[in-house]
C-alpha cells in the first residue's frame, strides 16, 4: 500500500499525466477530469475494464500490465493506495524523479477551483454524491463532480460544469478526506471499517469529526446511525444539519416504504412536508435521498425543490444494476462489500425479487476485513435463498494464514444454502444450477466479481 504524500508539491504545469492503475474508479473519474482539460493522459491496469474502454475512446492510451516501459515521456504520474510500493512504474517513476501524486491529492488540487461539497461515510458515498450532484443539475446549478460510480443522469463519473459547487465523494479508507478544502462535508454514516489503517473504532470515528470540523460553510450528518451519532457529540461546527428517521432530525424521514421496486417516505424540514418516490429501492436509499435533500437545503435551495429533483437520480453503475435476463432468471450486480451494505442491497432486492428466490455470489474484498467481520457477513448473507461465497479479492493487501472466503462459509447458520466455490471458473456453473425462473443472481463485492456477469449469463443458456 502506496501512502499519500501532501507534502509532494502539485506541479504548475501537469503535463503528460500518467495513472498507474487507471481503472479504478476515483482514478478513471480524475483521469477523464484531465482529458477535458487538453492534458494527454496515459495509464496502466492489471486487466481490461468498462472505465479502460470508456478512456480510451476519450483519447487515452493505456496498457494492459504494468512495466517501467509503460512510462513514455510521462511529466506527472499519479498513484493510489491500493498500489504496491514495489510497482515497476512507481519505481521508474520515483528513480527518474518525476512528480508522483496521489490521486487525493490532486483531486484536491482539481477540486480547490469550486466550493467544495465532500460526501464520506462507510457506504452510501456514490449514491448520495450521485443524488446530489444530479438534483444540482436539475436546478440548474450545473456542478462538477467526481464519483465513484457512473451517474445514469450524466453516463460518466466526472466532468466539468460551469456552477460554483465541485461535488466528491471523499475516501476515508487512508484519512484522505481530511486533505481536502471542504466547504459542505456530508457524512452517511460512520460504521466502523478500515480499522486495519485507523486501529480501533475510536480513532476512525475522532477522524470524521476531524474531517467535519474542517468545513467551512456546513456539516450533514444522519440522526440515526450509531457513528453518526458518536461522531455528533464530537463536532464543534457552527453548523450542523441532520437527517433520518429521529423525531428532532433537520431533514426527518417517516413512513419508509421499501416493500416494492422503488422505496417511498415522507420528508419534512421546517414544518413544510412532502412525499418522495424514488426510481430505485431500498430504505438505504431512502436515507441517502435525506441526505442529499438536507445538504441542498442547507446550501439555500428550496426544500420541495430539492426533494422531487433528488426522486430524479436514476441510479449509478454497480448498485443494484440489472444486466440480463435468460431463461427466467435476471442477473444483477452490486458494489456492496461491508455487512452493513451487504444487509441493506439484500434486503432491496428481496423487496423486488417477489416470489423467486434470491441467490448471491458474494466476494470478499481485502483480507483484514473478512477477519474482522466473517460473522457478520456470514449472518448478512442469511438474507440470501442461496449465498456463493468465492475466495478473497486482496486489492492492496498480502494473504493472511487461514484467511479464506471459508473463513465466512463456516460460519452461517444455515450450512445447507452457503456454498464456499473458490475456483472462479467453478462459479458460474454452480450458480446457475441453484436457479429456475423467476429467481435472481446477484454478484455482489468491490473487487472484479462484476466480471463474472457474462459468464454467469453463459452458463445459464447452459
């Protein structure tokens, strides 16, 4: 794992800017960020993605691998923390002396130009930051953004608008959310993750009051999470906006109704009420449109305003998303990969699924978090009929001894739907042997599970 370094002076002149893991997707939004701008950019990946095709019809040149040679008259070169600090590039990069950036930090950098609306928190980010920013474009605020995920509104992660307001989703995992110029810092909630980099729950939480004391204009933050809440008593900002279903919340929820395809509920704010209908499912989702609805409100836009232009989000890439149907059997793919994420995506698609029966192939991502949490994930994925669980994706971490995706099969509770299939080339099969008509399969994990879509779809017309 490659640590940022704020102290690395941003360069006047960028340049020819090369990603060293381009496809990733705060890299791939801040590299089509400097495509718009004129830059030339080039970049490397382990493999061919949505994000490395979508670049290089930008105008980027990128190579499969990674090697010194990739390295071509590149001026700046941009990195992330799931890099390997024995990466070739970065090892050329660091011997020829060229400026090596993190990508938060320029981010940061791209960012500074606009009042700066940061949205952090253990899950929700690039739906609510994709809520936001697409309610701000249908007030006409036009804003630029960076996201984790495509925006339906916009087809891309990122791009240049003429508003005042530059929207993110800001990344806790390596506190550097606390690098950025924040004007509005939105705050889904604080379960606890990542406490491989921050140590105990403590910590992670003292960071996110850090993060939310360094605002400039406002904090957003739930009335109902139990981080939240900890983080709250913590804050010493002027301003402070709360949403959720708590009595005394500024933007309160009521009446969620997330039994159908598409989540309802009641908003109020400052005695003035309204009914909300989303496009997509979930009471998860109900709590990220408070959340986007409190922050427009708090930066002055009319309250029922806000909350129809925020039931217009059409949804991003990796939540929830539909990819196929054969033989009676749609297959969906979801981001989710914290047991809290993994409750609430599960809980949406049992809401629509109806009569079938829902199976998830679930990969675990990183190695710390499925020892930390195998009980947990074990319990979240009762919510399955059927539940595959494949080996680890690692991302930037070392193996650990009898660490395995086995380590969460063993523990549920119901042996009898939990299927540990660690060869990968096995899944597909096994998958579509559980299903019939009118079931689901969802792939579900933040690593490269989403890859195995059109092979699932295969191995059903099989």
């Amino acid at each position: 794992m490659i640590k940022p370094d704020y102290n690395q002076p941003i360069p006047d002149q960028l340049g020819n800017v090369h990603f060293i893991g381009i496809g990733g997707s705060g890299m791939s939004g801040i590299a089509r960020l400097l495509l718009e701008m004129g830059h030339r950019v080039t970049g490397s990946d382990v493999r061919d993605s949505g994000n490395v095709q979508a670049l290089k019809k930008l105008g980027a040149s990128i190579a499969l691998g990674h090697h010194e040679d990739n390295l071509v008259d590149a001026d700046t070169v941009v990195v992330t923390s799931a890099l390997w600090p024995t990466n070739p590039e970065y090892l050329k990069a660091k011997s020829l002396g060229i400026p090596i950036l993190h990508r938060s930090a320029l981010l940061a950098h791209l960012a500074s130009k606009g009042k700066l609306i940061a949205v952090a928190g253990a899950h929700g980010k690039t739906t609510t930051t994709g809520m936001i920013i697409t309610a701000l474009n249908r007030m006409g605020a036009d804003p630029s953004f960076v996201n984790g995920g495509v925006i339906a509104e916009f087809g891309a992660s990122s791009a240049f608008g003429n508003g005042e307001h530059f929207v993110i989703e800001a990344d806790e995992s390596d506190s550097s959310f606390l690098h950025y110029d924040t004007s509005v810092a939105v705050i889904t909630n604080v379960d606890p993750d990542h406490l491989d980099h921050y140590g105990s729950l403590e910590a992670f939480q003292a960071e996110f009051a850090k993060f939310a004391n360094a605002a400039k204009q406002m904090v957003v933050i739930s009335s109902d999470d139990q981080g939240a809440v900890a983080v709250t008593k913590l804050l010493t900002h002027p301003k402070v906006l709360t949403f959720g279903e708590a009595a005394d919340a500024t933007v309160c929820l009521k009446n969620v109704d997330a039994t159908g395809p598409r989540v309802r509920f009641h908003a109020s704010y400052q005695g003035d009420s309204t009914s909300v209908e989303l496009t997509i499912p979930g009471a998860h989702n109900a709590h990220n449109a408070a959340a986007a609805i409190a922050c427009l409100v708090g930066l002055g836009f009319d309250f029922q305003q806000s909350a129809k232009a925020v039931a217009s989000f059409g949804g991003t890439e990796r939540r929830f998303e539909l990819h196929g149907e054969v033989r009676g059997v749609k297959v969906f793919d979801d981001f989710a990969h914290h047991p809290t994420e993994v409750i609430a995506a599960l809980k949406a698609a049992r809401a629509v699924v109806g009569n079938g029966k829902l199976i998830t192939v679930f990969q675990p991502h990183l190695f710390s978090r499925t020892r930390l949490f195998a009980q947990e994930f074990a319990d979240a994925l009762l919510l399955s009929d059927d539940a595959i669980v494949t080996e680890i994706y690692p991302a930037r971490e070392d193996p650990e001894p009898g660490v395995t995706g086995e380590m969460i099969a063993i523990r549920s509770q119901n042996p009898s739907t939990m299927h540990y299939v660690p060869a990968w080339d096995d899944v597909p099969a096994a998958a579509a042997k559980l299903a019939k008509p009118g079931d689901f399969i969802i792939t579900m994990g933040c690593g490269d599970i989403n890859r195995m879509v059109p092979d699932l779809l295969k191995a059903l017309e099989k």
